[in-house]
C-alpha cells in the first residue's frame, strides 16, 4: 500500500515533491490512520490492512495534508503578501471519508 501511495502522490504534486518528505507523510497518515480507527484487539493484521486498504482515499488524503503543511508546522494563522492560510484539521479528513473509530 505505502508504494502505491507514494507512486499516487509523486504524480499529483508534479515536479513540487521531496520524495523522502513524502514518504514520511504517508508513513505519519498511516500511523495516525491506525490509531485514529482504535482496531479492537480481536482484528488480525490482515483485517487491518483490509480495512486500511478499504479507506485509502483518507489515508491518501491524510498524506497529503501533512505534506501540504510542510514548513508551516502548529501555525494558527499565517498571511503574506496578501494571502491568508488556514488549516482543517485531521478529523474532518476522517469525516469526510466516512471514517470513526471502533468503540469497545
């Protein structure tokens, strides 16, 4: 999965990519997919990456969140020259997608 992602985000950022950086992205969304998701103890790795491969579109986008905010770490706001950033956050990725943890 980790490849393919990374083949996915190299060819959507074109010729503005660091590929280390991005493969340190797609290495944070997938942790933060995991914890996010709190598997219960009873699901086996394979369950996991099944599921995990059933939500790639928020693990892709939750790759390129974090590379999209590269250099601009724990800003809460951030003007220049006219233009004013701001960030979602992590859990309207989830949402978005349709993605909530497993509850015990």
């Amino acid at each position: 999965m980790e490849d393919e992602l990374l083949e996915d985000l190299l060819k959507n950022l074109g010729d503005d990519y660091e590929p280390l950086l991005a493969e340190i992205c797609i290495k944070m969304a997938m942790k933060t997919f995991r914890r996010k998701r709190n598997y219960p103890r009873t699901f086996t790795e394979e369950k996991i990456l099944i599921d995990m491969d059933n939500n790639y579109a928020c693990i892709y986008d939750l790759a390129l969140y974090r590379f999209a905010k590269d250099g601009g770490e724990f800003q809460t706001s951030h003007s220049e020259n006219g233009i004013t950033r701001q960030w979602e956050s992590e859990t309207e990725i989830f949402i978005h997608h349709g993605v909530f943890p497993f509850v015990g």
